[in-house]
C-alpha cells in the first residue's frame, strides 16, 4: 500500500476553499452592488 501524501491532498483541499471564497466575495460584490442600486431608487422615488 502506498503511503498517503497529505500535502498534496491539504493543498487540493485549499485549492478549494480558496475558489469557495472567490464565490462568496462575487456575491457579496453583487449584493453591495445590489443595494445600492435600491438606495437610488428609493432616493429617486422609483
């Protein structure tokens, strides 16, 4: 049996979170931009 190589998988499992982030953080953009966007509405009566 070959031996596991937890480095590897530790940085495949990184890898992962890292994009995870990477999607949290579009939405949050998107959401801020979002809210924004209903602000000027609300300012401008629409």
């Amino acid at each position: 049996m070959a031996p596991y190589n937890f480095k590897e998988s530790i940085a495949e499992d990184i890898k992962e979170i890292e994009v995870a982030l990477s999607v949290l953080n579009g939405l949050r953009d998107v959401n801020t931009a979002r809210l924004a966007l209903l602000k000027e509405a609300e300012e401008r009566g629409i």
